[in-house]
C-alpha cells in the first residue's frame, strides 16, 4: 500500500474534485474525503470555494484522506488550512462540498495545475459561495467581531482618536487587507463571506465598514490590493494586463510565478481579440524569469511605459531570497533560446537585446538583486521613437 493519497487523474480539463470533511477521525486526526467529478456530474447544489491565507507554507499539522476504496493516508497541512477544517468539523458540517487549491488540485503534478489555473474564474464563479478565510484565533475574532459591531463610521485620519477602540481596528485593518491577495476568487465570486473563527460577515458589509481606510492616509493607501479588487468587483472582473501588473505588485503566493498566473483570469483581451492571458501560457515548468518576459511582452505597455511596468514585474517576481534573480536584459539572450519561450517572444526578446546594447554600450545592472534594486529601471529614451 502507498503510503501517500494518490490522486486519480482527472477525467478531462473541465473535470473538479471537491473535498468533504468526515464525521469519523483517524487517530483524533481530522478525515477528509476527495470526489472526482466530471464536468456533467458537478452537484447542482453547489460548492463552496475557499480563498485563504498561506501564511507559513511549512507543513505543521496532519490530517487522513480517505480514497475510493477506503483506506486512509496521513497528509501534512500547514496551519490555517488546518484551522479552517477543524472549524468545519466541529460545525458538523459533513454535508458541504468544498474546493480549496491546496487539496483539490495534485501538487505534484505540474501539468495538471497548469491545466487547471486558467479555469480559477469559472471555478469560483460557479461556486454557491466563497468564503475568506482568515484564520482562527481568539485576537482575530475579536476583531472582525469588532469590524460586524461598531456602530458609526470611524474616523481614521492619522491624528487618532479618544475612542481606545478605534486604534485596535486601525491596526487590524492594516494588517488584515494585505491577506486578501487571490484575486479570481473574490472578483469573480457570486457570493463572499469573510470569516475569522466563528466570526463571519458578507464581503459587502465587511467592506462598507472599512471603506474609510482606503482614504485614511497616505501611509496606508500604497497598499491597494484589496481596493483593486472591489473596484475589480464593480466594472465586471476584467482589466487590461498593464494595469493589473501594477494593482498587484506586491502581492504574495506560496509559488513565484503564480503571482502572474493568479491574475490571468482577470486579464481583458485586447480589442483585437487577441487573449494576453493565453499568450503568456501557465507553465509551471518555467522558471521566474521567463515568466517575467512573457508577461512583459504581453502587458501591452507602450514604449515610453515599458520603464515602470518592469519595474513592477520586478516587485511581483523577485523576492527577497532570490539574490540571483537576473531579470534584466542580460537574461534576454537565455529566454530567447529556452524551449518554452514562444517563437513571437524569441523575436521580441533578440530585438530588445540589440536595442539594449545600442543604447548602453552592453553596460547594465547584472541582476535584480538587493544591491541592484535602485539600479533595476530601465530607461526608455526619447529616441525610441524612431524604432517603434
């Protein structure tokens, strides 16, 4: 016998697994049962999506999964996620059907999740209700309690308050809205609840209570996640590629690359019809830097803009520990010959590459890292024009 779950291949890309806590325990350990459905099969009842915190993506709880034929395998979690099923056990709800990432898709098996990650719109969209789960502790459930309660609006300029209250919600505001990063899941959700332990409210009620932070003040407003969302919510769920880059630069995901591929689903097609979405195609095969050539390529940025929307892909890629994350130009001549590079994009990067060495003198900064950072820009001169 295996001594991990092993996951059934899925049918056809239109195909879902949803997952159902048990009312049984293996060892006092929480039991869960995954089901395959083809796409005809899907309950009619509904699904509820769950859109969740990462956090620390170190395994440190167990849970059992039980397969077709009922054996049961132990499988390493890491905490909130933990958190969020143990809550639905002891809320006995047995009889719900659940998708959440992290289970209902193979980890281990890249083409499936490649597969799989451009459906993430029709996949909340379709569910009975997403819910956000932020995590279970007693602080935090205080605070959302707090968030539901208060009863006027706040004032939440810089100068503070007399209210002892008001600078506790302050400071769980700022620290909450950087949690909401998936952005499929909320913009294209028909239902959203917003949960911490046993503390929940409707994502349109949680957000006409913190609405006046997005104003606050200057401090707080560089952190536009979570307003790109509702304003996502508002226009229909589709953004040209060029700003999305910028909305979500400093977002964050447990895998590099997903932080382009989290917000493909939400990507507008150009008024040609042409999809930027399917040009930069979910790859997990590939490497950091090629998706940040692809998306660059794709975003549509005119010339005299390619400067900041690097920039950006700059911050969405790299990432702290990566001292060799060797974005710039220097990487074109590698990108132009990988096997996953497009014939379009080998082109498009050989142009860039000569038009770089003309302009510099092949002087450039050798990579993204901490030291190189001020130095990442690229300049886009005034001359460009003539080429373009």
């Amino acid at each position: 016998m295996n001594e991990s779950y092993q996951y059934q291949r899925l049918g056809t890309a239109a195909a879902i697994r949803l997952i159902a806590v048990l009312p049984d325990r293996v060892d006092e350990s929480i039991m869960c049962k995954i089901y395959d459905f083809p796409e005809a099969d899907i309950p009619t009842s509904g699904y509820y999506a769950l859109s969740y915190f990462w956090g620390d993506p170190t395994p440190t709880r167990t849970i059992h999964l039980e397969d077709r034929h009922g054996n049961t395998y132990p499988h390493a979690l890491h905490k909130n996620l933990w958190q969020f099923l143990n809550h639905a056990w002891q809320k006995k709800s047995f009889d719900l059907l659940y998708w959440m990432d992290s289970l209902c898709l193979n980890q281990e098996d890249h083409n499936e999740i490649a597969q799989q990650v451009p459906r993430m719109g029709e996949i909340y969209s379709a569910a009975e209700e997403v819910l956000i789960w932020l995590g279970h502790d007693q602080q935090g459930e205080e605070d959302l309690r707090l968030v539901r309660d208060w009863p006027e609006p706040i004032d939440w300029s810089p100068l503070g308050s007399d209210n002892e209250e008001e600078p506790k919600r302050t400071e769980w505001a700022e620290k909450r809205f950087d949690k909401v990063k998936d952005a499929a899941e909320v913009v294209l959700a028909r239902k959203v609840t917003v949960a911490y332990g046993k503390v929940a409210l409707g994502l349109d009620e949680f957000l006409s209570h913190v609405n006046p932070f997005r104003d606050a003040s200057s401090e707080f407003t560089w952190l536009p996640t979570i307003w790109s969302l509702v304003d996502l919510r508002k226009t229909g769920g589709k953004k040209p590629l060029l700003d999305l880059i910028s909305d979500f630069e400093l977002c964050k995901s447990s895998r590099t690359i997903d932080k382009v591929y989290g917000i493909l689903g939400l990507v507008a097609d150009l008024d040609d019809g042409t999809s930027p979405a399917k040009l930069i195609e979910v790859n997990y095969e590939k490497r950091p830097f090629e998706v940040y050539w692809d998306t660059a390529f794709e975003s549509g940025a005119p010339w005299n803009k390619y400067s900041d929307i690097l920039f950006s892909l700059g911050h969405l890629l790299w990432h702290a520990e990566d001292e060799t994350g060797d974005f710039d130009f220097w990487t074109l001549k590698e990108y132009a010959r990988e096997e996953n590079t497009s014939e379009q994009h080998a082109s498009e990067a050989d142009f860039f590459q000569v038009f770089r060495i003309s302009k510099c003198g092949g002087h450039g900064p050798r990579s993204h890292s901490k030291r190189n950072r001020d130095a990442f820009k690229v300049e886009i001169p005034s001359k460009v024009w003539i080429i373009s």
